[in-house]
C-alpha cells in the first residue's frame, strides 16, 4: 500500500496528487486515485447521512 494521498480539485474538477492546487480549493485527502474521483460522490453521500442524523435529533431519535 502507497502513502501517496489524492485529492480533487473543486477549481480544475479534477483528481490531484498530493503537490497540487492549494488546500482550500480540494477535498481530500483519500487513499487512492479511484476514490478521489468519488469526492463529490462521497461528500454528497455523508452530508444527507449528517442531515437526516439531525432530523432524527430534532424529533428526539437522537
């Protein structure tokens, strides 16, 4: 397994290796390339987990 770190750039809309633009305009970092290209993906995945985390809250499931 490589240390390398992979991060997508949000300016570029594109996969970065670790030496790219500068750290406000990525995600990251992830493991691999693949998951990089899934930035979005991911961070839209784990943002309706969170929201729906504080609807649950807010009705008392919390």
């Amino acid at each position: 397994m490589s240390d390398e770190q992979w991060f997508y750039c949000l300016v570029h809309k594109t996969v970065e290796p670790g030496a790219g633009c500068r750290a406000a305009d990525r995600l990251g970092p992830y493991p691999d390339k693949e998951t990089a290209a899934r930035a979005l993906e991911i961070a839209r995945e784990r943002t309706e987990a969170q929201d729906k985390a504080d609807r649950d809250w807010d009705k008392g499931k919390g």
